[in-house]
C-alpha cells in the first residue's frame, strides 16, 4: 500500500472509525486525535516497510485503533503528544456526533463484559460485519457472533430497569 492509498482509505473510512473511537473513549475530540494518531503510526510505518505482511488494511486499522484506544483507557488520559509537523491531518474535518448520546451509550457500554462491549462498538460504530471483527480481534466468529448477542441482551435488560 503507498501512502496516497492509505490516505485515501483513512478518509473513506474516516466516519466508521470516528464513531467506533467515539463511543470507545466517550468522546468526539479523543476519538479524533486517538484516529490521528494512528494514521500517523501506519503512516510512518508505511516509511519504514512495505507493510506486505497486511492482508486486509480496514481491519489493520480498526485493530490498530481499538489496541490505541484501549492504551488509553488504561493509562486514564495520560499520553505524550507528538508533533504532527507536515504530516496529513485527516482527522480536521467537522463530524456529526452527538456528545449526549455518546455519553448515554457510553455509561450503557460500562455495565457490560468489555469484550462484549467492544464487540458491539465495532460492528455498531465501526460500521464491520461480523467477520470483520472476528478478524480484528483475533477470535472466533460464533464468538463475536454471541459476544453481540449476550450484550445487546444485558443492555436491552439495563435499559429496562433504568425506565421503572
């Protein structure tokens, strides 16, 4: 994959990947940089290699981001900046994400198993089928397939108790 081609992959998929990152961090501006950050990971990487090793360059990138998100969730916000000099922002585009709503599903999303969670991020947010997310999680596919299932059950359940 050149550079252009991975830029132009990023913005096709820039919507998916910013919901996804949205409802993982809770919030748009994280989702934007931590989606930044990322592309400029693979950019460099790309500097580096060929990257002949990646099959599938979406499902690298959706892993890329979750492992990324996850980082940060770990470490509560704490991260080192890195100077973006020249590089290609693709993440300077205005997104049509409701904050509140991210904030709803987001407190949902933390009443279930994480890996149940992300499941439902993906496929949700992220836009993936099921394979997909089988793929970029590395697991089976009935796995991911019952992972979706069981937790939209435990929120459809949640949602129920919150309404009496």
């Amino acid at each position: 994959m050149t550079k252009n081609e991975l830029a132009e992959l990023m913005q096709t998929e820039r919507s998916s990947l910013i919901n996804y990152a949205s409802y993982r961090l809770g919030n748009v501006d994280e989702a934007k940089d931590a989606l930044q950050d990322v592309f400029l990971k693979i950019y460099t990487k790309l500097s580096d290699d060929t990257g002949s090793e990646v099959k599938n360059w979406r499902n690298y990138i959706f892993r890329s981001l979750s492992n990324l998100c996850a980082s940060r969730l770990a470490e509560g916000g704490r991260r080192r900046l890195i100077p973006l000099d020249e590089n290609i922002d693709i993440a300077d585009h205005s997104t049509e994400i409701d904050e509140e709503e991210i904030k709803r599903i987001t407190q949902l999303m933390k009443e279930i198993p994480e890996e149940q969670a992300e499941v439902i991020r993906l496929r949700i947010y992220g836009s993936n089928s099921f394979a997909d997310v089988a793929e970029i999680l590395s697991i089976p596919l009935p796995t991911v397939k019952s992972r979706f299932l069981y937790g939209l059950e435990k929120i459809r359940r949640a949602m129920k108790q919150t309404k009496h």
